[in-house]
C-alpha cells in the first residue's frame, strides 16, 4: 500500500513544485539537493539566535522544504530507524553547501538573514548548525502536526497515528546566515 501512495504523490509531486515557486538549489557531488527552497517574508514572533542574529516579522529568510518523496522513495526498503536517521542526516550536511551557494548567488543576497524550516525530525539539528524553537501559535503548530502526518504515516511502519501525534512535536528550524557561511561555505 505504501509502494502506491508513494507513486501517486511522486506523480502530483511536480504540480505541488511548481504552484508553490520552490526551486532546487545546486550540490555538490553527483545527487541533487535534497532540499528545495524560496525565499519567504518571516510571519512568526522574534527570534534571537546564538550569534546575537535577531530575526524579525518581515524579515528575508530561504524557507527549506525537504524534498520528502525522494527521500521516502530512498529509505522505503530501509528498516532501521538509526540507519534512515544516518542517511537524512548525511544529505542534510551535504545540501548545506548549496544553500549557501543560492544565497550568496541570490539578488537578495544582502538582505537574507537565513534560512528557516519546520519539522519534527530535530534529533541531531544542533549538530548541523540549526537552533530549534517552538511554534508558539497552537493553530499553526496543529495545522503543522496534521501536515506532516502523512509523511510520518509512510516513513515508518511501527508508528500508529495516535503515537505519532503524541511524539512528533513539529518545531522551526534556524541558522543564521553567519553561522552557514562558516560552516557550509564552499
């Protein structure tokens, strides 16, 4: 049933792509990206990270959405959840580099205080140079729950709804354009 699911969201995938102006930005190496991004006006409360970078309401961030049905259809066969978190996390570290390279490249470059994400898969964020922060607004953070629900519901087979809606807890996901650009820069 999985195997169906995910050939008719890898169809619709495109459309999805293409109505919400996402676009891939480049990798190093042989794979592409793994996330795909825009830039986006930021709508959440004031966020004060690490390096004293303060990130305001209508402030220029690159939104990252991972790029969820290539990945699926990649851990689809894997069944140890340490080895599915090993991979994502190896793609995550080796896309950076190329989101640092759009912004750098961007005619917004000068503005672009960073990037921003929304997950529940935070294990290990730190790591990789993101601060993690709740959703404060509850309508927002439950909308986000349901959102993400299908993709918990296909990753993993032991999870019920009902444990994945007590456990995965989405959560935004910042990096300053500072801390990118010494980790990630090419």
């Amino acid at each position: 049933m999985r195997g169906y699911v995910l050939s008719i969201w890898n169809f619709f995938d495109p459309f999805y792509f293409f109505c919400t102006r996402l676009t891939f930005p480049p990798r190093t190496g042989t794979e592409s990206n793994i996330f795909r991004v825009r830039l986006t006006k930021y709508k959440g409360r004031e966020v004060v990270l690490t390096d004293g970078t303060i990130i305001t309401k209508n402030d220029i961030l690159v939104k990252i959405h991972l790029h969820n049905v290539k990945l699926l259809r990649e851990l689809f066969e894997i069944k140890s959840e340490l080895r599915k978190a090993k991979i994502l996390y190896r793609h995550v570290q080796e896309s950076l580099p190329g989101i640092e390279h759009f912004i750098r490249n961007s005619s917004f470059s000068n503005e672009i205080k960073g990037i921003v994400g929304i997950t529940h898969l935070n294990k290990s964020c730190e790591r990789l140079g993101f601060e993690i922060f709740d959703i404060s607004h509850p309508i927002y953070k439950w909308f986000k729950v349901f959102a993400f629900l299908p993709i918990e519901i296909l990753s993993s087979a032991n999870h019920s709804i009902l444990n994945s809606l007590k456990h995965q807890t989405p959560k935004y996901l910042f990096m300053s354009r500072n801390t990118l650009n010494k980790m990630y820069r090419i």
